[in-house]
C-alpha cells in the first residue's frame, strides 16, 4: 500500500510583514506546511495573514509561533517541534530611518539574529543529520553609496546601521555556508512594494496620503529627499525568486531587481496623477526626514537570477504605483464612509440627550 509523501515543512520568520504573507500564499498553493515565527506583543499584527489563518483552519497547513529573534532558547525549541526543510530568515526590524535611532536594536535582531538562526541550525544537522535549505533576506541598502547598476560582485557600502547590520548578516550566512557547508542563500532583494507594506516606508506613506487627500481626509504630505533613486518592484514578484533559489542544487547569492531606478519625486508624480492631483499643491518637503547619510541610486542587476532561476518581475514601475494607489484609494473611501456613520451615531446620541 503506497502512502502519500511527506509535505515539506517551510519555517518563515517575520511572516506577520509584508513578504512573509506573500511567501506563505505560494508555499501554501504549493501544498506546504508552513510555520510562522512571530513576537508575542500587547496589539494584533496579524492582519496580513488574517486569511490564510481562516482557510488553513481546517488542516493545519499554517501553524504560528511565539518566537524572538533575540531568545535563542526559543528558537531552538521551535526549530525541534517544527523540523523544517526550509527556512525563510525574513525578520527585521527594517525601516532604514528608524535603524538610526535605535541602532543596538537594530543590530541585534538583523544581524545577531539571522547568526542565531544559523547556528541551532547548524547543531539541528549535527544532532539530526537533516539538512535545511535556508533563505536570508539581505538589502540592496548593503550596496549604499556604491554606484549602479550593483550586481553580486558589487563590494558593499552600507550607509546605515540597517545596512551595516545586513551586511553582517550576509557575511555570516557566507560564513557558515562556506565552514559547515549549511545550504544557504543570500537573497539581495531591492525595494519591493505592494499595498500591503507597512504605512511607515515611504511608498505606502504616499499612497496612503494620496487616498486620503482626494476622500478629503488630509491635505498634506511631509516628505524628505524626493531626488533618491530607487529599484522598485512588486513583492509578490520577489517572494518567488525566493523560492525559487532555495530549488537549486546548489546555495548561492543572488540580486533580484527591476534593472529601473526611479526618484521618490517620479513615484509621487505618478501616485498623485492617477487621482488627477497635482502633487505639489499638497507635498511639503520636511528636513526631519532626510537622513543623516543618504543612499543617492539603488538599482539592481539581475542577470544572474534571469540566468539561473529563470526569474523575471512581472509587474512595472507605473503598474505597481497604480496597484498601491487604488488600494489605498479604497482604504480610504471605507475610513470616509466608517468616519460618517460615526459622526451620525454621535449626532443621534446628542439628539437623544437632549430629549432626556
């Protein structure tokens, strides 16, 4: 009697974000079983995955755990009850600006953490003897101020302590890979957007804006430098090639990006313009958000990924302004409609105060 195989077990820290809900739909459609890690905090961060969790109820198919990037104790005993095959090092604390404020903490759950990561790994093989194909997220943040296009064989200049803290996560995965021959893949992804990155990266902080200016609801946006250069795609697309590299025979680094680079001014254009606003009637331009080293151009070369992966984006710069803004567009149309049945509740209740 034959029984079906085993399904792959998939591990993704950071599933909560941005990429980690994207990942755990195509792991999932591919018949995964996929485990999240995800910090126990005091609000709910688990609206992107709000989904999945109702339509994996029923068979297990997505299975969440408390876990800290900081508490190695707790990852190991994750990594023993879960006995991934893969896993998807996505956890960070990843806005660029914030890295400069707080940059020991910062450090420690970028780079100390994916070398947490590695090494219960690393004793998970030993103990085990079961090898786990593992994805770390880098930034095309690590390549800073060096000049585009950056491809693999770009030296990093990391301007920030993000960076600097990716970088050192890198050279960890390169090390560990290379002295315990761990099958490891540094994914070095540039800015990848979808409506649903967070509110606080500067995409999603435009579009945001642009919703709520034309429901009314805001009329300005403070901004920092409009003429930085970025490769923007969407992550959708990204979270495939990261799949993808974890398919090959052998572990490698890859660059995953557009090959475009386009200014914070030219995506601001084009938000705006979709709605038929002129956006210098409503962006201002705010000296606390420029930073205290800038990274000038970002784009990235992806031939290799093309090459090996037979990766490609699929979505383009002005199609992904527009899949943001219309996302946002209807948040803020729902915000609008939620804000006047509040505002009649409140009209109701006074009337009804004055009668008493």
């Amino acid at each position: 009697m034959s029984t079906a195989p085993a399904r792959r077990r998939a591990l993704i820290s950071g599933i909560t974000g941005q990429d980690g809900s994207y990942l755990s739909e195509i792991l999932l459609a591919k018949g995964y079983d996929v485990h999240g890690l995800m910090r126990r905090t005091s609000t709910v961060t688990t609206n992107r995955i709000e989904s999945l969790c109702r339509e994996a109820r029923g068979d297990g198919a997505l299975s969440i755990h408390y876990c800290d990037l900081g508490d190695s104790s707790s990852l190991r005993r994750v990594i023993e009850r879960v006995q991934p095959d893969e896993v998807y090092n996505l956890a960070a604390q990843s806005h660029v600006g914030m890295s400069f404020d707080q940059p020991e903490y910062t450090a420690d759950v970028v780079a100390l953490g994916a070398l947490r990561i590695f090494d219960a790994l690393r004793d998970f093989r030993t103990r085990t003897g079961h090898d786990v194909r593992i994805y770390q997220a880098g930034s095309s943040e690590m390549f800073g101020a060096a000049p585009p296009p950056q491809s693999e064989s770009t030296p990093f200049h990391p301007r920030s302590p993000y960076a600097v803290s990716k970088a050192a996560a890198h050279w960890f995965a390169v090390n560990y890979r290379e002295s315990y021959g761990l099958y490891i893949c540094n994914g070095i992804l540039f800015n990848h957007e979808s409506p649903r990155r967070g509110e606080e990266f500067v995409t999603r902080k435009i579009t945001r804006a642009v919703g709520r200016i034309r429901a009314g609801l805001q009329e300005k946006l403070a901004l920092g430098n409009l003429d930085a250069r970025r490769d923007w795609g969407f992550a959708g697309d990204y979270v495939d090639a990261m799949w993808r590299m974890l398919q090959q025979d052998a572990p490698d680094d890859y660059v995953i990006g557009t090959g475009e680079s386009h200014s914070v001014r030219e995506f601001v254009e084009l938000a705006f313009a979709h709605v038929d606003l002129d956006w210098r009637e409503h962006v201002e331009i705010d000296q606390r958000f420029f930073r205290p080293a800038e990274v000038d151009d970002l784009r990235g070369d992806a031939a290799k990924a093309r090459a090996v992966l037979g990766w490609t984006p699929t979505t383009s710069f002005p199609e992904l302004v527009r899949l943001m803004v219309n996302a946002d567009v209807a948040r803020a149309e729902t915000e609008l409609m939620l804000a006047g049945a509040h505002s009649g509740v409140a009209r109701y209740s006074e009337r009804a105060a004055e009668r008493v």
